[in-house]
C-alpha cells in the first residue's frame, strides 16, 4: 500500500474485520489495549469498535501525554507562569487542563501571567531570543516522540548561549507505563486490568523502535504489535494480536513496518541521551509513582532546567473530584463509567485531562458520539 486512501479502504476493513469475526475463538475474551491515545482516536473516528465481534475489546491505555501529567506538575507550571519576568511557552492542550483549586494555564493568562502558545521547541527558542530581557520557559510534555525535538532545542540554546531559556520537563518514557500497567500494586488491587495484548504505540515506536518491547512479550508472556494509525492499520494489528493469543505466542510484531524498525532512530536516541538523564521517580495521573519513568536535564545542562534554575520543587496535589481519569488511563473504567461525562464534563467545560487532550479518552468518546450508554442512563432517570 503506497498511498492514505488504500489506509483508509471500506472493503478491505470489511475483508480484515471478517477474519477477525472468523479467527476469534467464542470461547474466550480478547482485551487488548491499545496504548496510545492517537489509537483510541481512530479506532473512535472510524468506528472499528463496531467492526469487532463482541469478545474482543478494546481497551483504552495511557499514551496521552496531557492526560498522564499530574495535577501537582501542571501546579508547578503555574507557579512558574505567574514569576516576574517570566514567559511561559506551552503547546495549546495543556492551557486548558485543570490544576489545583480550579486553576488553569488559560486562568492564570487571564490573570496576567505571560503564558504564549507554541506549536514547536523552535518557537520558544525565539520567544527566546526575541525577548532577551525576559526568562522564557518551554513547558515540554510528552512521550519519546516529542523529546529528540527539546533536546535539539537546549543543545542549540547550549551553542548560542541563551542565557534566558530553560525547559520545565515532563518527558515521560512509555516502556515504563506498560510496565507499571502490568505490575503496579494498584493496579493489582484494583483487579481491573486484565490485558491480553497490546497494540503498540506507532510515533513512539519510529523513535525507540520495536526492541523495548520484547521484554514485555517475553516476561509478561504479553503480544505485541505495533501498529500504524490508519484504520486498516489498526485491524491488521488486531488480527495479528488474535493470531497471537490463538497460537499461544507472545511476540512482538510490527505492523508499521513502513516507519518503525527494530531498533528505531539512531540519531533522535543519540541526541536524548546526550542530554538527559532517567529521573528517580515521577508522578503520574492514573499510574502512581513509577521509577525511572521520565527524564531530566543532565547536570552540564543544569542551567537550562528550569525547576533547577527557579528552585521549584513538585507538591503533589488531589486530583479533581469525581474525574474518573485516573482510571481510565490504567485501563479500569471508560469515560462513559463517568457520571460526569458529557452532563458536567464536555470539551467547553473540560472536568479533567482527558476531555480537554485532543488524544483524551474521553474526548474521543465525546467527539465521535460513544455517548450511548450515558444516553441511555439519562433515558432511565428520565422514565425512572
Ligand atoms: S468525563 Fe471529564 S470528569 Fe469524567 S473522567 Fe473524563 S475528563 Fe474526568
């Protein structure tokens, strides 16, 4: 396949859909998770979920870097939003994400904080170096897809010696969610997740490749399969988990193989590990404390980290009340679990972070109406 529309194919969805239909075994359950949020996105937009017979489910993971960010960090941002002096530059969807005490990025701009919207690291470096009598913070958040981008922009603020730019870091590694997802206490406890498969995370997979997965395939005893973003892509690589678990393999296979290779981007990896370093511990939303799970400015690169250079330390704080985020980003519950969803909590009245992330579970819900069973609720108080 050369070109998007053949991605995109109504017959040849059918033809995968049907052998999905025909491969299943009735006598068992497939959950299958698919770990990131660009996933849960198509598989909404495209209606896939419809496609698959009722013992496979979908479940729906953590790789939305906005969602996973704790309250406590987003605090963090706002404290050093509102400093003198200061000009925070921050991607769009984390402007609106509630903090403490109904705090938000967008509230404290309202407030007066300096606070600019950046599509890339190369935008704060301007800001940057078009404001040289301002300290300018780039509020970087996500996965191993975004981090090579920040890591080129401290080494070119290294070079040019911008002595006013720093980095407020929030880089987060995904083999560390999936493994906490697998073996964390409280995800035990809640006995909720029961994961069978994972579709692989495509962006992320083209940085680090397809080998930090093996572990997982081979100590969890849990498939693999990388999986591009397309629908067609996506349910090649259900059949592919089905076919797994059918003949008893846990391997890692990969879908995408026009983008991701074994071992992924030698030259993004050179460049993160020059300049960071794995943190001891981070918080995140929905999945605790987990060890080495994100990164941290290296010390010869102290000078460009801002929690270093501002002294701010992280406090955690309560989630909001009520938000089922935390469980649905392990995988417990759905948006639609939610009794907030789509009464209190929509896109324009965001209640937590994965309504307001354009790859939030529960924006995906909303979005592409997954509305049904609250709908249904409402129905019954309404005849109730
Ligand atoms: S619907 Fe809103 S309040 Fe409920 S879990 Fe989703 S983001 Fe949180």
């Amino acid at each position: 396949m050369k070109h998007l529309d053949e991605y995109r194919d109504a017959d040849t969805a059918r033809r995968l859909a049907a052998a999905i239909g025909r491969e299943v075994s009735p006598a068992r359950g497939y959950r299958l998770m698919e770990f990131c949020g660009g996933h849960t996105h198509a598989i909404f937009r495209y209606g896939l979920e419809d496609l698959l017979p009722k013992n496979v489910e979908m479940v729906h993971g953590p790789g939305c870097p906005v969602c996973v960010l704790p309250t406590g960090r987003l605090d963090m941002a706002i404290r050093l939003a509102n400093r003198d002096g200061v000009i925070l530059a921050s991607y769009g969807d984390m402007l609106r994400v509630p903090g403490s005490r109904g705090q938000s990025l967008l509230k404290a701009k309202a407030d007066g904080a300096d606070i600019r919207m950046v599509y890339s690291t190369i935008d704060a470096l301007k800001l940057a170096e078009a404001n040289p009598d301002r300290e300018v913070i780039f509020f970087a958040v996500g996965f191993e897809t975004t981090t090579p981008p920040t890591a080129l922009a401290i080494e070119a603020a290294a070079a040019r010696r911008l002595s006013n730019f720093s980095v407020f870091c929030n880089h987060v590694l995904t083999p560390s969610a999936i493994a906490a997802i697998l073996e964390a206490p409280a995800v035990r406890e809640l006995d909720a997740v029961d994961i069978d498969g994972f579709l692989g995370p495509a962006h992320v997979s083209v940085v680090i490749g397809s080998r930090p997965y093996e572990f997982f395939a081979e100590e969890y005893r849990k498939p693999v399969a990388i999986s591009g973003f397309e629908p067609i892509d996506i349910l090649q690589s259900i059949l592919m988990l089905v076919r797994q678990l059918n003949d008893g393999r846990a391997e890692v296979e990969n879908q995408y193989i026009r983008a991701v290779t074994r071992d992924g981007n030698a030259r993004a990896k050179a460049v993160v590990s020059r300049v960071f370093e794995l943190r001891r511990d981070f918080e995140w939303r929905g999945l605790g404390h987990i060890p080495y799970s994100a990164l941290r400015l290296k010390d010869e690169f102290a000078a460009f980290d801002a929690e270093r250079r501002f002294g701010e330390s992280y406090v955690p704080a309560p989630e909001t009340k009520s938000c089922e985020c935390p469980a649905i980003l392990r995988g417990a519950r759905k948006p639609t679990d939610c009794r907030l969803f789509g009464r209190a909590c929509t896109p324009e009245t965001p209640l937590g972070s994965c309504m307001v992330s354009s790859e939030g579970a529960c924006a995906a819900y909303y979005t592409y109406g997954r509305m049904r069973d609250t709908a249904q609720d409402t129905a019954r108080e309404m005849v109730s």
